[in-house]
C-alpha cells in the first residue's frame, strides 16, 4: 500500500506539493485535451479572445472593441495571447492551468480537516468541472473561480505575512465578473464572525478589518483610472449602464430555485452538502471549511441567479464550494463507521470510483465534435481548400469563431453578431446600425458568414419582429447585390463570397 500512496502525499513539502500538482495536472490534461482542438465551446470566450488579441494590436476595450464584460476578463486574453500567442490552443492551454490551480487549493483548504478525501475532492472537481460543457471554455466563471478559491485560501487559511494577497485575488475576481460581490461579501461577513472576540475584545479593531478589507477595491479604482486616463471613460460607463439597467431579468425566488432541477448533478451535489452541513451541526463540530463551503454555495448560487437568466456557466462556480462541502459527508461516514480501516484503503476504494467517472467524462468530452459540429473549423477548411484568402471575413449572424481561424480582429466594434441582429439585444446594447453599415461598406469583406436565413432563398418579407429589421434590409439588399452563395456542409449557415473572389 505504501507502493501505491507514498508518505510524500500526505507530509508537509514542495515535492508532496508539486506531486500532487502534477496528479491533478495529468488528470485534466486527459479529461480535456479532445476539447483542444474545438473552435468556440461557448461564444463569450471568442468574444474575449477577439478584445485580448484586438488589445494587443493596439484596438483599445470599450472604444474600438465593445462588449459588456468589466476589463478584468479582457486582461486575461491580453496575458494569454500575449504569451502564448493568438489561437485556440492558447485557450485551451490556460483554462487546463487554471482549473489544475482550482484544484489544487481545494486540497490545500482540506489537507488539514479531511486529509483523507482531500485529493479525491480535486479529482472530483477536475472530473465534474470538465463534465459541463462550459466547463471546458474559457468564460469569466473558470477565471475568478480560481481568484476565489486564492483568496479564500489567504483569507483563512494563509500566513499572516501573505494575507494582503486575499483582498487583492477577490479584488482581481471582481473586475473579471461583478457578480462576485456577493461571494466576496459573504467571505468577509464570515471572516468578521469568526474573529468576534478579537473585536469584542477591542471595537477599535474593526477599522483594521475595514481596511484590511478596502484593499479588495484597488484592482477596480487602479483600472478604472486607466481607463478613463485613456479616453475610454464614456464608452466605459456605456457598459455599464447597460450592464445594471437592461440586462437584468426579473424572477420569483422560486423560480431561482427551481433553476437547479436543470442541472441534477449540480442539486445532488447542493443537497448532499446541506445534509453534510446539518449532520455535523447537530454533533456540533462544525469544521470550519465545512462552514465556509456552506456560505459560499448560498452566495455562489445568488451569483449564478441575480439576472434572472440561468445559463449553465452561471452555475458553474458552484462546484468548488459543494465538492468541498460534500466531501465531509465520506469522512463522516468513515470516523463513524470504518474507523478501523486505514487512511490509504479509503484513498484506494476513492480513486477506484473516481476512475471510472473519468473515463466516462472524458468519451463525453470526445463526443463534444459530434453533438456540436464545429462549424466555424469546417467553414474555415472548405475556404481553405478553395486556396482563396477572403480576409476581411465579417459575421453578421452566426459563429464569430471564424476570426480566430482568420487571425483577424472583427470590422466592426460590436463583436457579438447575436447582439446586433437579434432586435430585443440591439435595442438593450444601443446598437448603431448606420456604424455597422458603414464598417461593413468600407472595408468590403471577402466573406460574410449569415446563419439562420439564406437571403437568396428567402424573400425579404420572411423577416419577423424579432430581427433588427433596419440592419438586415441592409445586409439582403448588400449581399445579394455584391456576393455569391458558397455551399458548404451546413444547411443552417450560409457563406457569401464577394463576386469574382474565386475566380483568381
């Protein structure tokens, strides 16, 4: 047994630390990798990677490149490509790191109060993680999850000479998803409970804690002054206008629970944690990661519903704090009813069950190409094979993907087709249609990619209330008077070349 678990897995030390890194790092690597080669898991990760590299070849956020998100996401791309280059691979590459981090500070947070599971609980959340299809992208959720998980870890857990770093990792977090305010919140409401007989003891302290606290705000003011310092201040507020005004969606508190039947896994996870919590409430040996796993589920879970809107990446950061929470209900049920058998026997049965899930995860991951054909890679080959170069590419409804594939930076400054075609969305985000127009007669595209209606089959009238009339007139009068139709596999989504494009 010793064989199979050496000693170095369960003392203290940087080779037990980068063991257990390097488990976790094998294991994602094997779950994900058939997912590196597809073009957009989820559209909003495009949209990122199109403003990092835009940013990078000098198109300013907000201004030359527009979508609502705050900066802090767009800062990640800027690091990532500018490190690792402009592709999909470069994605695929860092969401792997950052979900090994998430990892691997789960076991750090349980090393100590459930050293037996704690290695089985980072598998699990790598396992559960990569299960949901948004888990494999690279959207806002992956990102602050793991500023989160670093800050918590500071934030309870850390050395006191090293605790400044958990304000600034939830400060980070804020700027890439405000939603994390409530999670943040909740961290500090719980850290000032904890430490009540410290400001029992002396009230003065609290401005300490304040202050302590206050540094979570630099992040945000350090680039909201940039960004005003480079005259983006307008469009800034633009978005976040938007952001607090139009975006939200209004539900009962019913219906936000509810939300959760969508995704059982998920309500298996929420309710084996709340069992967990209340059996070790009643033995009244709460641990205290156990207690902060429990608020963060409730404060994550206002997080993934305050829109209204409840798409799977919103539930998302969830995971982390109901793995930890679920993971004491196999230690209790081990003190309690195998005391006897060996730390090392649990870890065994653990990755025996885990293993399996794996493999499992992981044919899900490769049937990822079949249920959800990759259509901006095959648009991309059959262009290829035709050796044109139609750059300029423009989407004006469909997979935005395509530009990656291009190595080009959008024409235009919406970079969300579906936030300027769909009439509802162009109404909320204060779409300027005669600047699309424009963008799109200068810059005379080679390719405009438009799914959903074929604008040489369909007649104008065939239109209905939901498009952004005005903008699509313009596109069926354009495309019909200066393209030609390119057959491709996709029934749904239609290629337009400029006319005499394959004729050179």
């Amino acid at each position: 047994m010793k064989k199979l678990f050496p000693s170095t897995l369960y003392t203290s030390g940087p080779i037990r630390n980068g063991l257990v890194f390097l488990l976790f790092t094998l294991l994602a690597f094997f779950l994900r990798y058939p997912s590196f080669g597809y073009t957009a898991i989820d559209w909003d990760e495009i949209t990122y990677s199109l403003i990092g590299e835009g940013w990078l070849q000098g198109k300013l956020p907000f201004r030359d490149l527009w979508d609502i998100k705050p900066i802090g996401i767009y800062i990640i791309y800027f690091i990532i490509h500018g490190l690792l280059g402009f592709s999909i691979f470069a994605i695929r590459l860092s969401t792997l790191f950052v979900v090994v981090c998430s990892a691997f500070i789960i076991w750090l947070l349980l090393r100590h109060s459930n050293r037996t599971f704690a290695i089985a609980a980072g598998f699990g959340f790598l396992i559960l993680f990569s299960f949901f299809l948004n888990g494999l992208s690279g959207n806002t959720e992956l990102f602050y999850l793991c500023f989160e998980t670093i800050g918590v870890w500071f934030l309870f857990y850390g050395k006191k000479q090293y605790r400044l770093l958990s304000p600034l990792a939830f400060g980070f977090a804020f700027i890439i998803k405000y939603n994390t305010a409530f999670d943040i919140l909740g961290f500090y409401l719980l850290h000032l409970y904890l430490h009540r007989r410290i400001l029992f003891r002396n009230p003065k302290s609290f401005l300490g804690y304040s202050l302590f606290y206050s540094v979570a705000i630099l992040p945000f003011l350090v680039s909201t002054i940039w960004v005003f310092s480079v005259g983006l201040g307008d469009s800034f507020l633009e978005t976040h206008k938007i952001l607090f005004s139009n975006y939200a969606k209004k539900v009962t508190f019913l219906e936000k629970i509810g939300s959760l039947q969508t995704y059982p896994i998920l309500a298996i996870l929420v309710s084996v944690q709340m069992g967990t919590f209340v059996l070790y409430l009643w033995k009244k040996k709460v641990p205290k990661i156990l207690l902060i796993s429990f608020l963060w589920t409730l404060t994550a879970f206002l997080a993934a519903t305050w829109t209204g809107y409840f798409f799977e990446h919103y539930y998302l950061p969830m995971i982390v704090p109901t793995v930890i929470g679920s993971s004491f209900l196999f230690r209790f049920i081990k003190s309690n009813f195998f005391p006897k058998y060996k730390q090392e026997i649990i870890v065994l049965i653990a990755f025996l069950i885990l293993i399996p899930v794996a493999v499992f995860v992981r044919k899900r991951v490769i049937k990822l190409s079949k249920v959800y054909p990759d259509i901006a890679k095959e648009i991309y080959v059959d262009i290829e094979n035709q050796k044109v170069d139609p750059r300029p590419v423009f989407v004006a409804k469909g997979t935005h993907g395509i530009y990656s594939l291009f190595k080009q930076i959008p024409i235009n400054r919406v970079i969300q087709p579906g936030n300027f075609t769909d009439q509802s969305n162009a109404k909320a985000m204060f779409i300027d249609n005669e600047e699309i127009k424009l963008k799109v007669i200068e810059n005379k595209p080679g390719l405009i990619l438009f799914c959903d209606m074929d604008v040489f089959q369909n007649p104008i009238s065939s239109y209905d209330a939901s498009w952004n009339q005005d903008l699509l007139v313009f596109y069926y009068e354009y495309i019909r008077k200066e393209y030609q139709y390119f057959k491709t596999y996709f029934p749904n989504c239609h290629v337009y070349l400029k006319n005499g494009l394959l004729s050179r």
